[in-house]
C-alpha cells in the first residue's frame, strides 16, 4: 500500500501537467489594447510558440532575446508564430511595453493580468513554453537554459514533418 501511495504521489503532478492538450477560450489583450482569443492559435495551420513571461524574469529575457535573434529565420523555414504572454501583475504591468519595444521583440504580446491562462495551463514558473500545432499542444518546455532555444527549433522542424 505504501508502494502505491508513493507511487501516486509521483505520477499525480505528471497527470495534471499533461492534462491541457488543447487552448481554452480565454480572451486576453495585446500591448494596443485588443483581445485575442487564446484558442484562435489552435486554428493555425502552422506552429505556435506561446512564451509566459514577466518583466522581472532574468531567464525569460534571455530565452526571449535568444529566440529574437532567430526568429526571422524561424519564421521564413517553418511558418512559426511566438506569441509572449507576460503574467506580470498590475504592479508591473506597465514595464512590459517598453520593455518589448526596448528589445525590438516583433512578436505578439499578450497580457495575462489575471493570470486566467497561466492557471488554465498550469504554468507554475517561467519562463514557460509550449508549441501549438494543428490544435494541439505537442510540446512543453519550463525554464531557461543557454541553446534550448536549439532544441525548441528541433522539435518544431519534427513536427511540421509529419
């Protein structure tokens, strides 16, 4: 019994981390003030990065600005988007847009104020990502080190293969 237990206590976190397979309906807003409809990424023939991040988030910045520096590249061999949600609060809302436009990031950002997507997806820390293909989510990602931006790229050449 006590076999099992721990044995549960292992594979539950794992359960409820894989469990989102598809985007909700969840509307937030972009730097200008429109809102965009999460699931309209599922619709996409191509595939989507979505990014959480924050301000205040070292390794987000980097992974961000690592992915900038290819993302022309990406975008021209594989169609890909990234779409970066910030879960900064309204404390620290109002650093994203410079920021963003600091760093000359050409990506959408989207706004999660009330953390209503961090909590659907069950992120947990960022820096976060997951890739979108053809309505579903086929890859996750949690933190940051220096070239996983690398392994994302692989993964989405894999999957556009299939």
């Amino acid at each position: 019994m006590k076999k099992l237990f721990v044995l549960f206590i292992f594979c539950f976190p794992m359960f409820v981390f894989c469990q989102q397979l598809e985007l909700s309906n969840i509307v937030l807003k972009n730097l200008s003030g429109k809102e965009v409809n999460i699931s309209d990424y599922s619709k996409k023939e191509e595939p989507v990065i979505i990014s959480f991040w924050a301000t205040w988030c070292g390794p987000c910045l980097k992974e961000l600005s690592a992915i900038h520096n290819v993302y022309e590249d990406w975008q021209e061999e594989t169609g890909v988007e990234l779409v970066a949600v910030s879960i900064d609060d309204a404390k620290s809302i109002k650093r994203v847009k410079p920021l963003v436009d600091g760093k000359g990031w050409d990506y959408q950002v989207l706004l999660d104020e009330n953390h209503e997507l961090k909590r659907y997806m069950n992120v947990i820390n960022v820096p976060f990502s997951i890739v979108v293909y053809r309505g579903e989510i086929v890859y996750k990602h949690m933190s940051y080190t220096p070239g996983v931006e690398k392994e994302l790229y692989k993964k989405i050449k894999s999957i556009i293969k299939k």
